[in-house]
C-alpha cells in the first residue's frame, strides 16, 4: 500500500495530511479556504497532492471530510463553502489527478476515526456528537458508518428544540432563525458558538468584547454566578435533547468532539442530568471525550 492524503476542509481552513500504510502521519500542512473561488479550491487541494506525489514518488490515495454531503449523483452539498456547493468537486478531481475520490461529511469521519481506536473497537454502537462551530453528529454501529440512505442522515443540528426550552433556556432565550430556513435549530443553542452566543446576550454588559467559550467555563469553574447558571442551563438541555437521541438509538458509546467537548462539566454532571430526562430504566451510554485530534472548527453542516 501506499500513501493515504487526508484532507479535512473547514469553512476557514483546510488541513492536508499524509499517512503511511501503519497510519502514521508523515507530513501536515495547511491553507486557508477559498471560500468563494472554486478554481483556487481545486488548486490548493491538488497542489498538496502533486507536490507530495513528486516528493515521494507514489501515486498517494485520497479521502476528503468536509461540512457538507455527498448527493446519491455525486454533487457535493456544502453551504459553508459556497464555492463547493452545487459542485461536483469528487469527479472533476479524480478527473484532474487520475484516481478515485472518497469524500465524505466530517462528523461521520470523526465517528469512524473514533470507533475505530482500539479502546472502542467492538463497541455495538458509537453515537459522536460534536459541539464545535456547530452541533453535528455521526453513528457507527458495528463498526460502520450509517450516514443514511441519502448519506444526510443524523443532522442532529437541524432538529429544533424541544417544547420545554423556554423553561430550560429562561424566558428571554432568542429564537435564531436558521440558514436552513427553519426556526430554533439545536445547532444554534448546543455547538460551542451557541453556547458562547447564549452567554454574551444574556450576560455580558460589554458589546464590544465577544466572551468565547473557552473563557465562559474558566468562570464556570471560577464561581461566577452567571457562568454557573448559563452552563447549568445549557447542560440541562444538552440532557433533555440527548435523551431524545438515546430513545431512539440506545447507543452504547457517546463521544463529544468539538472544541466545548474539553470541558470537563459535561462529562462530571450530564450522566446524573440524563438519568433524570431518560425514558425509566433505561442504562445511561458511556461518555468519551475525543481522543484524536481534529480541527478546531470541524463543524456540523451548515445550511
Ligand atoms: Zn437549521
């Protein structure tokens, strides 16, 4: 075997890897994202490959995740980089480099990569929710991928809120529109920016001083009031939803990547806050915390 091109393209930037037959990474590098270029897109991509294939005098092999999906005739679906959507990126670039394409949505790749370390081999189920730009999610069960019938299966970020939010959220939560045409979408309340977002219209007095996530749960655990009451009220519709998700799936493994996945809550209190959510008698999943590194801003897709 030879070498394998990893790509994973975010709205921001595109991350290019090269592995070995042992899938040790030989060579990173990377670029911003022509968001808006579709001709530079396809050039950055293939120049990381040409200049690797010269480089090491193989015909590498070539896997892509992006925010986005694949159509069952091959057109790639991805409104983040609105230079790609409506595209046929998979044929015109086998076209240019003379051999197969496998591209693929970044949630569900993040899910096989995970189910596939060695502590999650043999696991019945892997549900991997990301909490990142956006709340994405991918679903392995018996160690393969199930994207769908139509590979848009498990959009957990455009499924919407459940009808106790303004209990959950306090009666002032905003109601996002979404760029799927839709009201209330969890992606706007559950990804790390939502959690940031929620925090700074509630809570910061300060317009000009955006408080990112991370900066939200250091005041968690410093003991500010407002951090404990917003993470406390994220963290009880983080429940109410996954609950949903576990009666319909009963996965046995669920792992959190994505940025706010490093924050520590979760994992301390959302077992006890699921216990109270889920359907009576049934056994909570086991909670991960991801164990590869993927991109900070790999992201659910975006409409
Ligand atoms: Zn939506």
């Amino acid at each position: 075997m030879g070498n394998m091109y990893g790509f994973d393209i975010g709205g921001t930037k595109i991350e290019f890897a090269v592995f070995n037959d042992k899938l040790e990474a030989l060579y990173t590098q990377r670029a911003p994202t022509p968001r808006d270029d579709y001709t530079q897109f396809i050039q950055v991509l293939t120049e990381f490959i040409h200049t690797y294939d010269v480089k090491s005098n193989i015909t590498g092999t070539v896997g892509i995740g992006l925010p986005g999906q694949q159509t069952p005739d091959g057109m790639t679906r991805c409104n983040n980089i609105p230079c790609i959507d409506g595209s046929y990126l998979q044929a015109d670039l086998e076209k240019l480099l003379g051999r197969p394409i496998k591209i693929a949505n970044d949630a569900n790749c993040f899910a096989l990569s995970e189910a596939c370390e060695k502590n999650l081999i043999g696991a019945s189920s892997v549900l991997a929710l990301i909490l990142g730009t956006g709340f994405g999610a991918g679903l392995v069960i018996n160690g393969r991928l199930y994207a769908g019938h139509n590979g848009a299966g498990l959009e957990v970020g455009h499924t919407r809120l459940p009808w106790d939010a303004q209990e959950l959220l306090g009666n002032d939560f905003p109601l996002v529109s979404c760029r799927c045409g839709r009201v209330g979408c969890l992606d706007h309340y559950l990804s790390g920016r939502g959690y940031a977002d929620l925090y700074n219209q509630n809570h910061n007095t300060c317009q000009n001083h955006y408080i990112s996530a991370e900066e939200i749960t250091t005041r968690y655990y410093q003991g500010e009031p407002e951090a404990i009451l917003h993470t406390n009220r994220y963290l009880e519709l983080l429940a109410t939803c996954i609950s949903g998700f576990v009666s319909i799936l009963d996965p046995e493994v669920i792992i959190f990547g994505g940025g706010l996945s490093n924050f520590n809550a979760i994992y301390d209190r959302l077992p006890a806050l699921l216990d109270k959510h889920a359907l009576n008698g049934s056994p909570p999943p086991l909670f991960e915390k991801l164990r590869l590194v993927i991109q900070e801003e790999s992201e659910a897709p975006h409409y």
